[in-house]
C-alpha cells in the first residue's frame, strides 16, 4: 500500500482561530474496505469549506461519521471545543449539525411553511397554530431575503426552491454547522446562483457550511478553503486563493503539474493502433444529453477506431456511454447509426444494432457469479436470439470452449463458477460474451480496474486487435496514460460536459489533458 500523503495545512484566516468543528483521525472500515484513513477536517464559523475528492475518495463517509449515520471505528469530532460521539443523526442536529442532501428529504406533499417547522409546530391547546405556524416561516423567509408563499405545496415549486426550503429548515435549528452534499447536481444555471446567494447570506451570519461538489467552477465562486481527499485519507487543506484548477485537479488525482524547465513525458503517437477510419463515421452523436445526467454532446466515432473518454470520477463518462447504449434514454439530441437515425429505447435495441457494453461494474452490473463461465459467456447471444430459439448444450460449449482459449481465461474450466474466478478473468468472460456478438461497436468502461499488470495488457492488446479488424470502440479510463496509449482521439470530459474531443498527436499529455478537465481550454 502507498504512503499516506502528507497532508497540508494552512493557516485560519477567519475570524477566530478555533474551529466550530474539528475531526481529527477519523478511521471508518466496512466488510472490505477501509473507507477513511485518519482523516481530518476543521471548519470555522462564517466559510464556506469546500469537500473535494474523485468517487470512492471517502467524502460521503465523511459527511456520515459527522452527522452521525456512522459512528467512527476511530478518531474523534469536537463541536465548539466539547468532543462528541453521535449515535444517531438526531444527536447530531442538536449539536447544531445540519445537513441537506442531494435528493431533497422533505414532504412534497405538505406547504412550504410546514416542511420549515414540520416537528416544531407552534401548537394551542394541543393542536398546530395555523396562523402563528404561517407568520414563524414567513418570518424566517424573509430574513433570509426569498420571496416564497409559504402556504403553497412544496410539489408546486421546482427543485431549486425546495432546496432552499430544506436550508431554511436547517437553520431554524440553529444549525451552527451546514452541510450541503452536492446541492446543485440537478439545478440549472440561475437556480445555483439563486442558492449560492443564500448560502453567502447564511455565511454572513456565522455559520459553517460545508460544501459538497464535483463542479470545480463553484468551489472556486463560492468557497473559502477545500479539504481534499484521496483514497479515503487526508491529502490537505488548503485556501482557496492557494489552488487553480489545474492544482487542485492534480491534488485530487495524486500526480504533480510539471514546471517549464520540467516538461511533462510526452507521449508518442500511438503504434499499435491503426490511424482511425476517415470514412462515414459508424455512430454519430449529435446533441445527445439526458437532464441532470451528461449535458448535450457531440461525437463521432468510426470503425476502427478507438475514442477514449477522460475525466475525473463522477465527471459523465459513464453518463455519455450509457446513452449510446440504451440503459439510459436520452431527452435530447439525436443518435445515427451508419447513418440512420434511431432511438436506441433499451440494451436489446442496441445489442440488435450491434452495439455492446462491458460495464465498469462487472459484478452488479455484468456477470452472474451463481452462473458457470460457460453460461455467463453465452448470454448476450442467447438473449439477442430470443429464449424461444435456446443454444443447445453443445453449441454452448463449443463456444465457452474456444473463448476460454482465445482469452486465455484461467481456469480454463468452462463449468466453474464466474464468482471464484480472479478480477482479471472475470473481465476477460465479460469480454468474451460481448465478442461473441461480433460487435461493430465496443463500450468498455473502465476494463482494466482492479485487475493484475498482466491481464491489462492483454486486455490492451485485445483493444488494439479489435481496432485494427474494423471495430469501434469506446474507451473509458481513469488512468490517462491508458487512454493515450490506445486511443486515437480522446474525448475530455468535466462537470457532466464533453468539453473538448483531442486528437491523439505528439502535442497531447497527461498534463494537457488535466488542464483541460480542470478549465475547459485544450491549449
């Protein structure tokens, strides 16, 4: 296992040196997996303290050790000086920790002023006090400078008003801390800058927030210092006037910005792949884009050619892919297949089209471990024949037999169980039943993760066949070296945005392309 970073600390800049509230050596392990390693945070009275890290860095267990859905295995957390071990949300909130989550938790069903003060109704004589319930969050509205009818349903406001209802709850607990997990995922441009105006207002008046994000733009607009994480420890805490986008990105990452008289590796034009197909492309993408999924984009791809997809976690890779493949319906833009336009309404349709997707997680989403090698290997071909026209048995292991051979799949035992196979092999099945297909274009999201240096290569290598026999496909990785060593073009993604599609030259680095997804500028 790698070193710990050594975190970086900075000096408080606010108002009073003494944090509101300060974790210290958090430690969190579930079945598996060590989800926080000595973590910290501070936060201080009057910020706003962004939480940044790539998906699976640790933040949500965080944000769940603090307001007390997980109690931590180590570590402690001090509000206003005095230690703490919540058991319990309830204990948290009040000990002034507020939260409020993406998916908003109120009642949709009842008003405005009654998801404020729903549990703290002003009551006579045993029952609510309608008018007095009214004016309390009226008041509490206009203190906070929104115009809303707090009488109305909270269903007949959008989603940007119903976030800001949770706030103004939040704070009339008298929330010293507020914690804000990724508020503006599904909001559009004026909704977030209607919520950050009210998030400046709460931090004029003292309270921490924490902000919760994957938009690098709004931690720079909005926050004060960032604590970043990475692989579930403490990478640093730095102010906000101390980061650009590109460090930070490089911060969260864990690789270095190299300096001018330090040029980056260049990495060479890829050859071991063929140049890319100048012809018609085979798929073509145009204004392709799901709400509060992936933004509308552009993209080409033609056969033989292979298109990587960059980005941090979480930033719409996955998204954009899953539109091309029907697990996912668009509501915007159109899909051309050699041409033809079409509407790809299921994974059946696209299969039909000869499209084929290993997903990134191949035991939830890809493999049956109860099912042997040999039947998870023929179920793509089966279902594309229908169950009313059944392989028989020894065409079922005429194929498990010969792709077992072709991959190199170990054991080379068609009739063991996928779940006891290694990582590597279990992707290589995968693989196997969506070859089986004779795909004209392959998805391959994430292939190469958690598994051994040399089933990535051959996995690698596989890539480079398929391409150079005609077919398409479509690269996602976290590790940009791979994508350059593959791909012929590669397509940068950030904040749910394909900003940039580069060609794959002797001009293109890692470097320039976390400069890309850190700004949105391909120079």
């Amino acid at each position: 296992m790698a070193a710990p970073p050594t975190p970086h600390t900075p000096t408080p800049t606010t108002p009073t040196d003494r944090p509101v509230l300060e974790a210290h050596g958090i430690r969190k392990a579930f079945p598996g997996v060590l989800a926080l390693d000595g973590v910290g945070l501070r936060l201080f009275s009057g910020e706003v303290h962004a939480l940044m890290g790539e998906n699976g860095a640790g933040k949500s267990t965080l944000i769940k050790v603090l307001t007390g859905v997980h109690p931590p295995d180590a570590g402690t957390v001090t509000v206003d000086g005095t230690p703490q071990r919540f058991t319990e949300p309830l204990e948290a909130q009040r000990a002034g920790i507020s939260t409020v989550y993406q998916e908003v938790n109120l009642c949709p069903n009842l008003s405005v002023a009654e998801n404020i003060l729903i549990g703290r109704e002003p009551r006579r004589l045993g029952l609510v006090h309608w008018s007095a319930l009214h004016r309390r969050a009226a008041r509490l509205i206009t203190e906070l400078e929104l115009d809303l009818d707090v009488r109305r349903p909270l269903s007949a406001h959008s989603l940007a008003v119903q976030q800001l209802v949770a706030i103004v709850r939040a704070v009339d607990i008298q929330a010293k801390v507020l914690v804000l997990d990724e508020p503006t995922s599904s909001l559009d441009r004026d909704e977030v800058a209607q919520l950050f105006a009210l998030v400046r207002r709460l931090r004029d008046r003292g309270v921490a927030i924490l902000f919760v994000t994957h938009f690098l733009d709004q931690v720079f607009d909005l926050c004060d210092r960032v604590t970043v994480l990475r692989n579930g420890r403490l990478e640093g805490e730095y102010r906000i006037d101390e980061l650009t986008p590109v460090t930070l990105v490089h911060r969260m990452v864990g690789s270095e910005p190299h300096t001018p008289d330090e040029p980056a590796e260049t990495s060479p034009v890829p050859t071991d792949v063929v140049s890319g197909s100048t012809d018609a492309p085979f798929l073509s993408a145009h204004g392709l884009g799901r709400s509060g999924s992936i933004e509308p984009y552009d993209l080409d791809i033609h056969r033989g050619e292979v298109i990587g997809l960059a980005g941090l976690l979480g930033s719409g890779r996955t998204e954009a892919a899953r539109l091309l493949f029907g697990a996912d319906h668009a509501d915007a833009g159109e899909l051309r297949i050699d041409g033809e336009r079409v509407a790809l309404r299921s994974p059946r349709a696209a299969i039909a089209r000869k499209i084929a997707f290993c997903s990134e997680n191949r035991k939830a989403e890809g493999l049956i471990g109860e099912l042997t090698v040999r039947e998870n290997i023929v179920l793509a071909l089966q279902a594309a024949r229908g169950w009313t026209k059944p392989l028989s048995r020894t065409r079922q292991d005429e194929i498990a037999a010969r792709w077992t051979e072709v991959l190199d799949i170990r054991p080379a035992d068609p009739e063991a169980q996928v779940r006891n196979l290694s990582g590597g092999n279990q992707q290589k099945v995968l693989l196997a039943r969506w070859l089986l297909t004779d795909p004209d274009l392959l998805i391959l999201d994430e292939p190469t993760r958690g598994i051994d240096i040399g089933a990535r290569t051959e996995i690698g290598r596989l890539v480079t066949r398929l391409a150079a026999e005609g077919t398409a496909v479509l690269l996602i990785s976290a590790e940009l070296e791979e994508v350059l060593r593959l791909s012929h073009r590669v397509g940068v993604l950030r904040d749910h945005r394909l900003v940039a599609t580069l060609p794959n030259d002797s001009t293109l680095t890692p470097d320039r392309i976390l400069g890309a997804i850190a700004t949105g500028a391909t120079s």
